[in-house]
C-alpha cells in the first residue's frame, strides 16, 4: 500500500503510514495542497497559482503567500520530497508513493461490474474539498458530483435488473437524496417497492415525487411516471416473492453518524445556535431594504458575545442571494484614518463579481472617490483617465460620491455594507455614516455596523448618532444577549460527536463563562491546547468529571483566559505574538520578521503554532494584511501584558522598519507611523521629534480632506510633546494651524482660545535671538507680467501680488496657505463670529519712520469701499457690516461700516454674518499710507513717492522694463530667506527670458506666462531645473449679457458648446493645463464640481444658432472680442476656428494687456476672454468675489439668493453644496464658460535652495534663500 493516502472527497483527510497527519495550518495552503496533488503530472507556475488562489491581493502580497503556504506544505509532509519547488514552478513529486480517492473513484464508477460500482461508489464521503468554495473545487465538485450520481443510477439499474431488490431500494434512496428530481429514481423505489409487497410504500413514493415536483417545477411528474403510478394502482404490479421488510424512509439515509470537531480544526466553525430570533430580524429588515429603504443597523453587545459571528451568518445568506457585500473595519489605535473603514470596504468591492457593473458615468465626484480609494480607478481605467487634475478632498463632494457609487452598486440585486467595531470609529467616519444614510434611505443598502457596548462613553459620539437616527426613523438596532445553557449544551453535543454524556461538563462551562461564547471557545481550546481534551474517531475523548469538578483549573475571566492559552506557547512563539500584537490586530509577516528580528524559518514555524492554535487567521482580499488576530481580544490582552519598556521598544522597531519601507513617503500611512512613534517617545529625543512630525502630517491629512476632528486630534498630541521639549517657534505654527482648523469648523470659542495661546507663543519666540542666514550673493531675479498699478486697491492677479511685498495686512498667509499674524499680533472673536478685535503690534512702522496705526487699516478699507475710488477689489469687503451699501452708494456715510479704529492699536471689525472664510480673505486687506495719498494723490505710487511697510520698499519701477525691490529695514515680521533685493523682468518676449534663464541672468522663470511653443522647449532644455503643480486659477470665455446677441442664453450655449475643452488643453495647449469641464470654482479648492460644464456638442451648436435666426452663421452681426494674450497666440486661434468652422460666425480679436478687467469695468465687450486666481481658498472667492457679475452684466435672482444663504450657513457640507447649486445655475446659464484650469510652471536654479510656493501664489519672496554658487 501506497505510503501517503489522500482523500479529497469529503473534508480533506491526509494518512501517512496508515496514521492521519495534522493539516497544513492554513486552509489556503490545504486547498493549493489538493490542487497540486490533483495536478501532480504538470509543474505549476507560481505566477499562475499566485492569481489562482489570490487573485484578489496585490501582487506581492500574493507572491508572499503562495511562497507561506508552500512552506506550511513542504513542513506538514513527512519528506520533503514531497514538493519541487524553484522560484519559477511549484509540483507535487509525480513519483511520490501515493494513494488519491478521487482516482480511485473516477476507475472503479467508470466499471461495469457491480461490485467494483459499489466499491468506488463507498469512496464519496461527501463533495470534494467540503467546506471549500474556490472556483476550481466547485468546477471539480460538480464533475465528480455528476459522476457519482451517475454511477448511483447504473448501480440502481443493476441490481434491479438482478432483481436484488433490497439494494436497489437502498440505492434508489440515496440517489434521491442527493436530488430529489431524478424520477428515474423515483420510479425505481415505486417498483421495488411493489416487488417487495409494499403496494402503499410505492404509493407513498408517487406523493412524494408528485409534491417534490410541484414545489420545485410548478409541474406533474414525467408521463412516465403517471403511467407508473396508474399501473400500481390497476395491480399491475405483484410482488416478486413473499417478503416482509421494513419500510427504508429517506430520513434514515439521510442520517449519518454524528462526527466531533476540533475547535482548532480550520474547516469547521462552531455551530451557530442561539441567534434565530436575531437573525429573523435581520432578515425581517433586508426585505424591507429591499423594498427601496435604507437603514443602519446595528449590532451592539459586550466582547466576544458573538456579533461578528452573527454578521457573518448572515452575509452568507445574502450573498448566497448573489446581494454584493463590501466589509470594514475600525481599528482602535494603529490605523486611524479618516474614513478608513468606508475606504476599506470600497476597497473589497469587485465588479467583477457584480452581474450589472455600476454606471460610473452617472457619478459626479468619482475622482474624490479615486482620491480616497485609488485602487477603484484600476477598474474603471477609461474613467480614471478623464481625471482633470489630482484634487485635494473636500468632504461634501466625497460624501456625495461615495453615495452615488453606493446607489449604482445597489441597483441589480441590493448591497450590504458591514462596519465592524464602530465603537472606534473615527468622527469623520461617523459623519459619512450619518450621511449614507440619510441620503440612501430610498436605496436597497443596508448598513450593518457591531459595537462593544462596554467601550462607549457617555459622550462618545456613536451615541448622538444612534439618538438622531433613532428620531429619524433610519436605525434597527439590537441588543446581543450571551447564549443560555441549552445553547451551550447544543454547541458541546454537536462538537463533541456526543450528547448525554457531555451534558454536566456543558453545564460546568456555562456556568464558568457565563454564555459568552469567545469565553466558552477559549476555555475549550485551552483544554486542547494541553490535551486534557482530544478527539478520536470523531469524538471528544476526556475526563469530564474531573473537568467539572474543578479537579483541572479553568480560566475565571476572559482575559485569564486567553492569556493562560498565550502562555502554553513556547519562549520563541510568546515573544513573535507578542510582536504582531504591537503592529495591531492586522499584520504582514515582512514586517513581523523584521520587528522580531529572527529569520524567517523561525518566524514561519511561529506563526505555523499560532494558526494551529487558532489564534491568528490568514488575510484575504485586497485591503487586509497576510495575518490577522481572530479577534481583536486577543491581541489586546497579550498587548497589554508586555512591560511598558519592552513594547516602546518594539513599537519604535517597527516605526523605524515602516518608515524606511514603502511608508517613508504616504501621507496615507502617516496615523500608523505617528502611532507607534508616539508610543515609543520616552524612549529618546529621536523618536519624540518623529511622534511630532508624523502627528503634524496626520493632522494635515485630515484637514485636507476636511475630517476636522481628527485633525484637531493629532494636532493636539503633537502640541503636548513640542510643549515638553520647549519647541515654542513650532508650538505656534501648530496652534496656527489649530486656530484654522476650528475657526473652519465654526468653533469660534475654541478657536479664540488656540490664537491667543499662539500668539502668546509668538510674542515669545519673537524674545529669542535666531541666527542669520548668509546674504544671498545677489537678488532674486525673475520674470513678470506687465503692471499696471501696485495700489492694493487695483492690483488684482500678479500685480496684486506686488502689493504683498509692498505693503502689510492684519493676517498674511504662509506657504501652507495657513493664516498667520502680521500686523496684528492677536484678535479675538466675539457675537458668534460676527465681531473681530484685532490688537495690533507696537512695533509697526512705515518705511519713512511713521507709525502704522489702526486709524491706517480704517482709511484703507474706506477709501476701496468708496464708491469715487471705484476700485475693483472693494467686494472682497462686502461681509463687513454696511460695506456693500456704502460701495454701491446706497448710503454716503462711511462710519456706517463696521470697520473702526478704537485706537491707534485696535481695529474693530464688524460682519452682517460669521464667515469662516473671513480671516483668509482679510489676507488681501493691505494698509496704504495715507499721509502719501493725500500729498501726491494719483502719484503716491510713483518711485519718489511712495512709502511702504510691507517686507520690501519699491527702488526702481521702469513701467515697461523692470522694477526693483529692496527689503525694508522697518518691517516687523518675521523672514525665513537671505534674499536683500528683487529684480523683475517685465520685458514680454519669452525667447529673451528663456536666454536669459538659460545664461544664469535668471534665477527664476515662471513660463505661466508664455506660449506653449517656448514652454515646451523650455522644459526640454532645462528639464532637471523643471517643476509643476496646481494652481487655484481657471482661463474663461466671457459674455456680455446686457445686450443683443449674447442677452440670449441659447447663443452664449452655441458659442460654448463649440469649444472642445480636451482638444484646446491636450493639443492646442500640449497639456500645459487641464480641461476646464467642471465648474468656475477650479480643482485644488472646496466645492469644485467636475463634468458641470457644457459638453462639447457641435450639432447642438449648429441647432442653436439656427433657433436664434442665424442657420449657419448667416446674418450674424460682428463682435467685439478683448483677449489679454497675443493676437497670434494658439488659443485665440483655435477659438476663432472653431466658431468660424462649426458655426460659421467671424470673432476678432483685441489684445488689451495689462488692464483687461479696468477695459470690462468701463465698455465691455461682446466677448472676453480672461481668467481668475484665487486670492483666498474658498468657492466665495470665485462666485461671490469674483468680478463676474459686473464684467458680463447677468443678473439671476436665484444665483444671488443661493450666494447670499452662504453666508448664514455654519455647517461647512451644507455651505458647500448651496455654492453647488450656484455653480451649476452660473454654468447652465453659459454666462461665462470656463475652458482650461491652470497650473504653475517653474524652471528653478538648483542654487535657488528654497523657494515657497502654494497652489494660490507663489510669490514668498521674504522667504527665498538663494545660496552661494
């Protein structure tokens, strides 16, 4: 007899030398053991196999778990040999001494001779691979099936025929016991029946088969077996001889005998008994999601009593359903990320198992949805190519995008969405729950979530939820109860393979778990972890008296429990557990071994005792690691019990391991890396700086994506470690940063509190002496448009951007487009955000000596708002109180507007209505020196006679040449670069410039400003010196609205939908720019709405025109058109050809350059071509700031309604989606047509060490350091 005998029919069962061998410990590595030994006679590529068996990992998460499980193979064999293996191919030895069933069956069922049909027929144990579900077991589950069924009935024929009728019967019944619709069986046991005198029994049958039939079919049995039947009945049918046998019923074949299991058998789980009511309540509220209403249910009990258990039973019959599941999980510490378990369970999403594939066309924000979930774009490539530029997240456009994908999923068959442990859920995960399901409570989805109920707080914000849910009719929830004692004798009997006998010792553990069945598997594991209990011929084998009369101890607690199975390991397997417990209830075994510090035949015969043990359990899918905990008690009872020093020690390990791998440069990694930092800090000072700059980058990824909470959560942790090293320069950054974050959030208490303990800070870190930078060796040098005014009041886009270095706000930016004091030194937030007090520096002076007074912040503001001064800044005022009136003339008295000073170091500022925009907005607020205004009047800018007090006075301005900045010795603020002068080039020709940069005359050179023809051989020539990112600005078609032709909508539509935006972006522009198919508000700021825009339809086009009278042009009037590019440029060209050749009208361009919006304010044109740069990073700065409305003469009522809500919204999703609705209303209109979102073009001098930039400007010149070279 062959020495290894394999049986894969049935559960699979390995005996060598007669004697059964323990199973690989993974089932993974069970199933690919089967499939090799199935395929011995072929090598097997490891490529092929790695796809095979997880396909659903990535790459190399596959590749290392086909290389484990083949380690797990090759070390459960009893001889190596067993296995060839190179790096390339996998096989199982083809000489190998080796029985298989499946052959042995697949010969003797093929045989006509009933007693080798027999034979082969006993060696089906059940369906191949039972308990296994891999595509390839069920393709080879169905063929062996149909061969055995096949064989039954050839078996069933023969004996018949041989008139052994007792077997026949036998057979008959077994055949129909695994399909009850095979008549021919049926017919067969009404015949014998009768052969054997049972004329009623084969009656019987007919019932049967006829009850089966309708049931199944909705039909009658065969012809045939009517005809039977009538035969029967007539007695057509006589015994074959006297015989009195006892009537075989199906149930008796049905039954077999009852088989134990062991709780560290990997194929079984233990029965799940005790939760019916629970589940025909679930059930009860799918069929009422199926009926188009959503719901959030939650299952809410105490650890370990079984609510995971419960959402799995129930998952698998919804997916039995072919419903599609997606499945979550918080984490407590180690992966807190903003909405990480949604992102999570998108993650396991696969439409390749989805019957209908969502429509992603219908979804407005898929690319915030690719932002969150990268992965999703791999399946959608056509889609993810249309991406117009890699956004920041911006939390209403996520929310509805993850909505929307949700709802397309849900279309065919519904959805499940599971959330284990929401208990830990962070806030920002939370509010995207109460999202979904408010906004999917007429979907077909079901949000199933499980809480430990002993982790909630009294303010745990799960608790608000659940409240404000339960009002709103949207939560099923559902106290999970521990199993009562005949749940627990059901659960022994059925493991065990007994019943009375094992009834006292179930009693005995009920009693000391108390029903909680964690508790319960546990203990029971524990008694086999050292053999008080073992199992033979499929029963339990142990001392039960002695167990229960407590002659052997149990556990008295859960955590006792687990920790007495944990310390019955050996040294080597306690202290890899105790590794893996540190990374976190998830971990990959490249990452243990290097934390461990052992090899790796080491750390796979540990982790080889864990799985046997049942204590940690493979990943699967795409999202998880390789290994997980079974359940997270465990790995926080072990967590827990290492000494304090010891697991700083290996959370460092394992942060230093992390940030050298593939985590160095994730923003999405940085919770994980300022975790375990953070829990190693008292370590040494190394890793205290570390905890601080992976919080503050964890807390920058949360604000980006708008989760404030836990922003404001990692922004805190970092404040407390810079406090205990005294880093108070940094102390004041962050609490900047903080300030923001709640003043975003409209927590203005809050937020008042966090300025003025950053601007303490400030005033404190201002008493310190720093060292100074080396002068740079000569002046920043570099390009720029023509200006035409450097007045605060005029100076809009670059030449604004003058006024920055000239003259000084209350607040400025930084690079982080952070607000930071600069004239004034603290403010303070009063009447609910609607009043400012800005207490202004003691230092501040112009540059000719003079104080800078509030009294000068006053002036200013006025003096824009004056309706003579006609400045085209003023509205960025407007949410100052009586501002807009005072503008527009409604009122001629300037102390109406709430702006005063009450001294000359205090500023009041009055708003009609919290903004909380308001302080980054206020960064264009200047002070002008009125002492110069009202001496020189119009030539108060000129070189002799301006003063300044920003951080450079004005030395030289050649209008049409250059101009030159020096730094100014009185200014106060704060200047991190080395640079003492600015030159700027304001000659146009970009070939001269290019030369210029190419001889090193140039340290800088922004192409922003030049054609695409000399962008693109710039970056040739110079592409080391190369760098590109956003920019908050957008190129637009304007149209005056206010008279014929373009007062007619339907025009302005021809007009746009002439224009194919892709065509102009990716050829005309060579891809210097994306295509401007959204909205007006561009990508890189809230509420940017994508796809919005006017489709580029030239039929469509062509019908409009001719609705307006004009077929093909004809008769169309001549137009105006202003342009602040050369009359030559590509994009004037390609515009005038695309209205010329679709729609058959002439446009000829103007060149106005500078001063194109001072030209629109006086005589606009029919058509302008133009665009905007933000000045603050809000959608405010684009629909209500903007110069729109007054430059293209529309007026819409509703567009001003929904502007004006804006500003009385505190909920900043809500804000932002009434600024949607304005959107869409501005595009639909077509009063001005955006058609390319810009970005920033640099070439950088590699002596150029640091030069700030920001997608809203990029002109920190204080800040430039520029070294010697």
């Amino acid at each position: 007899m062959p020495a290894l005998q394999v049986r894969l029919l049935g559960r699979l069962e390995i005996l060598y030398k007669e004697w059964p061998l323990p199973l690989p410990a993974t089932r993974k590595a069970q199933v690919l053991l089967a499939y090799l030994i199935l395929h011995r006679e072929q090598p097997q590529n490891r490529e092929r196999l790695s796809e095979l068996f997880w396909g659903d990992r990535p790459d190399e998460k596959a590749r290392r778990s086909l290389a484990t499980a083949v380690w797990h193979i090759s070390h459960f064999l009893p001889d190596e040999g067993y296995i060839l293996s190179n790096s390339n191919q996998v096989q199982f030895n083809p000489m190998a001494s080796l029985a298989l069933d499946v052959d042995k069956f697949e010969s003797l069922v093929s045989c006509t001779d009933i007693s080798d049909l027999h034979t082969g027929l006993e060696l089906y144990r059940g369906e191949f691979l039972a308990g296994s579900y891999e595509d390839w077991i069920i393709h080879e589950r169905y063929r062996l099936e149909n061969l055995y069924l096949d064989g039954l009935a050839r078996l069933m024929s023969a004996y018949e025929a041989s008139s052994e009728y007792e077997p026949a019967l036998e057979t008959a019944l077994r055949l129909l016991n695994h399909d009850t619709l095979r008549e021919e069986a049926h017919r067969t046991a009404m015949r014998v029946y009768c052969r054997l005198g049972k004329r009623n029994a084969a009656l019987e049958q007919y019932q049967r088969c006829q009850q089966i039939v309708q049931q199944e079919l909705n039909t009658e049995p065969m012809l045939e077996t009517n005809q039977l039947y009538h035969a029967i009945l007539g007695g057509q049918i006589t015994p074959a001889e006297s015989i009195q046998v006892e009537q075989p019923h199906l149930e008796t074949h049905v039954a077999q005998h009852q088989s134990g299991s062991s709780p560290l058998d990997l194929s079984t789980l233990p029965p799940f008994v005790g939760r019916e009511t629970e589940m025909a309540a679930l059930d009860s509220t799918w069929k009422q999601t199926m009926k188009n209403r959503g719901w959030l249910a939650l299952i809410v009990g105490e650890a370990g009593v079984g609510k995971t258990r419960l959402a799995e039973e129930f998952t698998k019959c919804l997916r039995w359903k072919g419903v599609p599941v997606l499945w979550g999980r918080c984490y407590e510490f180690e992966r807190i990320l903003p909405y990480q378990p949604i992102a999570e369970a998108l993650r396991s999403f696969s439409p390749d198992l989805m019957q209908v594939k969502p429509d992603v066309e219908k979804i407005d924000f898929l690319q915030e949805l690719f932002k969150l979930v990268p992965e999703l774009a791999a399946s959608y490539p056509e889609t993810a190519l249309r991406s117009e530029t890699p956004v920041e997240l911006e939390q209403a456009r996520l929310f509805k995008g993850v909505s929307q994908f949700l709802f397309e999923i849900a279309q065919h068959s519904g959805l499940l969405i599971v959330i284990e442990d929401l208990q830990w859920a962070a806030e920002s995960t939370l509010e995207l729950l109460h999202y979904l399901v408010r906004n999917l409570v007429t979907s077909p989805i079901l949000i199933l979530g499980t809480v430990r109920t002993e982790e909630l707080g009294r303010n745990h914000p799960l608790i608000a939820l659940q409240a404000q849910l339960k009002r709103e009719g949207l939560l099923h929830d559902q106290h999970l109860e521990r199993l009562s004692s005949m749940d627990i004798e059901s659960i022994i009997s059925k493991m065990s393979g007994q019943s009375e006998v094992v009834l006292p010792f179930a009693q005995h553990l009920y009693l000391e778990t108390e029903g909680n069945p964690f508790f319960l598997m546990e203990t029971i594991k524990a008694l086999f972890d050292d053999q008080s209990i073992t199992i033979k011929d499929g029963v339990w084998v142990g001392d039960y008296n002695q167990i229960s009369a407590n002659k052997l101890p149990l556990p008295t607690t859960l955590n006792d429990a687990v920790r007495n199975r944990i310390q019955q390991l050996d040294e080597t397997t306690q202290e890899v557990v105790s590794v893996a417990s540190v990374i976190g209830r998830e971990f990959d075994f490249d990452l243990l071994k290097d934390a461990w510090g052992g090899k790796e035949e080491q750390t796979l015969k540990a982790l080889d005792i864990l799985l046997r043990r049942r204590l940690v359990e493979e990943g699967s899918g795409s999202v998880s690691r390789d290994y997980s905990f079974t359940h997270h008690k465990i790995q926080e009872v072990i967590y827990i019990n290492i000494p304090n020093r010891r697991r700083s020690q290996i959370h460092a390990r394992i942060g230093n391991i992390l940030e050298q791998t593939v985590l160095k440069q994730s923003y999405e990694n940085s919770g994980e890396l300022a975790f375990h930092f953070y829990q190693s800090r008292q370590l040494n000072k190394e890793y205290h700086l570390k905890a601080i700059h992976y919080l503050l980058r964890a807390g920058d990824q949360a604000r980006m994506m708008y989760a404030q909470k836990e922003a404001i959560e990692y922004y805190n942790q970092a404040l407390e470690l810079l406090k205990k090293q005294g880093d108070y320069e940094h102390m004041a950054q962050v609490n900047m940063k903080l300030g923001v974050t709640y003043h975003n959030a409209f927590e203005y208490d809050q937020s008042h509190k966090v300025f003025e303990e950053g601007f303490r800070l400030w005033q404190k870190v201002s008493q310190f002496d720093h060292p100074p930078l080396p002068l740079a060796p000569h002046p920043l040098r570099t390009n720029w448009p023509a200006i035409s005014s450097i007045d605060p009041a005029f100076g809009m886009d670059f030449a604004g951007a003058i006024g920055w270095q000239l003259f000084s706000g209350l607040v400025a930016f930084n690079s982080d487009l952070e607000v930071m004091p600069e004239a004034a030194k603290k403010w303070q937030l009063y009447s609910g955000g609607r009043e400012y007090i800005f207490h202004l520096r003691n230092d501040l002076r112009w540059s000719d000596g003079k104080p800078l007074t509030a009294y000068d912040f006053e002036f200013s503001g006025k003096r824009m708002l004056a309706p003579e001064t006609d400045s085209p800044m003023a509205n960025l005022l407007y949410d100052i109180k009586g501002a807009r009136s005072y503008h527009l003339g409604e009122t001629s008295d300037p102390d109406r507007v709430g702006l005063r000073a009450v001294d000359a170091a205090t500023l009041c500022v009055e708003l009609d209505k919290p903004a909380s925009y308001f302080l980054q907005l206020l960064v264009n607020f200047l002070a002008v020196p009125r002492q110069c205004i009202d001496a020189f009047h119009e030539k108060w800018t000129d070189t002799k006679c301006i003063v300044t007090s920003g951080p450079f006075k004005l030395e030289c301005w050649e209008k049409t040449d250059c101009m030159q900045l020096v730094t100014n010795p009185n200014y106060h603020g704060q200047r991190n670069g080395n640079i003492q002068q600015v030159t700027l080039n304001l000659r146009p020709d970009p070939r001269v410039n290019v030369e210029k940069y190419g001889s090193g005359e140039l340290d800088v050179l922004d192409l922003r400003f030049y054609p695409v023809a000399v962008y693109e051989k710039a970056i040739r020539q110079f592409t080391n010196e190369y760098f590109s990112f956003p920019a908050a600005s957008l190129s637009f078609i304007g149209f005056n609205t206010t008279r014929s032709p373009f007062q007619d909508e339907r025009l302005r539509k021809a007009f746009a939908m002439a224009i194919d935006k892709e065509m102009l972006a990716g050829v005309i522009q060579r891809g210097s720019v994306f295509p401007a198919k959204g909205g007006f508000i561009p990508p890189g700021l809230p509420g940017h709405l994508p796809r919005i825009g006017l489709p580029y339809d030239p039929e469509r086009a062509k019908e409009l025109l001719a609705q307006m009278g004009y077929p093909l042009g004809r008769g169309f009037p001549e137009v105006e058109a202003l342009t602040p590019l050369h009359l030559s440029d590509p994009i004037n060209e390609y515009l005038t050809g695309q209205w010329g050749e679709i729609l058959g009208v002439t446009v000829t361009w103007q060149t106005v350059s500078p001063g194109l919006h001072l030209i629109l304010d006086s005589k606009p044109a029919d058509i302008f071509l133009s665009y905007w740069h933000a000045d603050y990073p809000d959608p405010d700065d684009f629909l209500g700031a903007s110069q729109i409305l007054r430059w293209t003469g529309w007026r819409d009522e509703t567009y001003l309604r929904l502007l004006e809500e804006t500003k009385s919204i505190v909920d900043q999703s809500q804000r932002i989606e009434v600024f949607n609705q304005a959107d869409r209303l501005l595009m639909d209109t077509a009063a001005i047509v955006p058609i390319s979102y810009n970005r920033q073009h640099f070439l950088l001098k590699p002596w150029v060490k640091r030069y700030p930039t920001s997608a809203l400007f990029s002109w920190f010149w204080k800040d430039v350091v520029i070294e010697p070279h």
